[in-house]
C-alpha cells in the first residue's frame, strides 16, 4: 500500500475516509479514492494505478482518464487550460467567474486520456496541446509533454521528444492484442517467468483467452 509520501492520503480527507481507503488497499485498488478524485477532482483512476495523480494539484483546469497499471512519479501535473495570450488581458480574473466573480466566459477546458501500464517520471508537467498518451509509454522526470505520445514509446526533455520505443512493432502488437491489463496482478502472475520476454509473455496470455 503506497501512503506514505502521499500527503492528500496522510491528512487532507479525514479519518473516516482514510481508513475506508486503506481497507480497500490503498491508492492501489480503493473505489473510494477513486470515486473522490472523479466526482471532486475530474480524474478517473483505473485500477492498480497509484502515485501523484491522487493529489488534488495533479489536474489543473482540465479532465483526466488514467488507464490501469499506471505509475506516476511525484510532483506530475497535467495543465487543462491556458491563460488567453491572445485577449487583451491574461489575468484569469476575465476568463474564469469562479476566481473573480465575474460575467466573464471561460477559457476551454481540455481532456486528456492515458492508457495503461504508463510510466510518468517525477517532475513532469503534460500540457494541454497533449490529448493522448499511448498504452505502455514511458516519459523522463523533468520532461515537458507538449503533444501526443504514441504507444510505448519513451520520451524526454524539454519538450519532450521520442528517444525510442520500448519494443519492436511486432512485439507491441502482441502485447496490445492481449490486453494483459485486464487482468488482475494475481492472475498475471501465471506469466510471471515469461515477464523478461514481453512477446512470449503476451503470446501466452493471447493462447489463453
């Protein structure tokens, strides 16, 4: 159970909630957890995902769906919306009425859906020109996500950029027709010997079904 270095878990929802959450197995598996960050914070938290996107500064103006098998490192923020560089004021008292109280309208407010088995390193922020982040990709702490990222590639820097993909074509190919994610960590654990081989790994589970 991940708790520790979690501060919205270790104090910011009362003591009812925090032990029903951890009954349920903690950022792991709690339906709890995960029905407060959908209705409260507009982020839908697949199962056995776990990390920084169960800290409410995570979405930041916009609305998020997380696959499974995700694992976000700290301080990761997903940026919704951005201020109007092109009206004559930036500020968001004119273009949102829940800050200032004003008839104003507001900014556009994006999505952003992340398939599952994602690796988020710590310090990342995603940006709202990025709308997609493939099954199995992974990105490097620091990194800036700017746009798109494609299915198990790996990505980093400032913006990020493709350093390479995880496997080959074929492999990918295989691990996506199993659909492995479906699956709970008990049950996958039947493959557990082929793990360092992902394209037998998922030929075995695809016989399987």
């Amino acid at each position: 159970m991940i708790l520790s270095k979690n501060n919205f878990l270790n104090g910011k929802i009362g003591c009812f909630n925090r032990r029903k959450i951890k009954s349920e197995g903690g950022e792991k598996t709690s339906s709890t957890l995960r029905k407060i960050f959908r209705e409260k914070y507009s982020v839908e938290v697949g199962l056995y995902s776990y990390g920084s996107c169960f800290e409410p500064k995570f979405n930041i103006g916009g609305k998020v769906k997380i696959g499974r098998y995700c694992s976000f490192g700290m301080d990761v923020h997903y940026f919704g919306a951005n201020h109007p560089i092109d009206h004559a004021v930036m500020s968001a008292y004119f273009y949102n009425n829940a800050f200032s109280g004003l008839d104003v309208n507001d900014v556009k407010r994006h999505e952003l859906h992340i398939g599952h088995d994602v690796w988020i390193g710590h310090g990342s922020s995603i940006v709202s020109f990025c709308h997609f982040i493939g099954n199995g990709a992974a990105i490097g702490a620091g990194s800036v996500v700017t746009k798109d990222i494609p299915p198990y590639a790996i990505v980093a820097g400032v913006p990020a950029k493709i350093i390479r993909y995880r496997f080959d074509e074929e492999t990918i190919s295989k691990l996506e027709e199993s659909r492995w994610w479906n699956n709970t960590p008990e049950e996958l654990m039947k493959y557990y010997d082929d793990i360092d081989k992902p394209k037998i790994w998922a030929e075995r589970i695809i016989f399987e079904q």
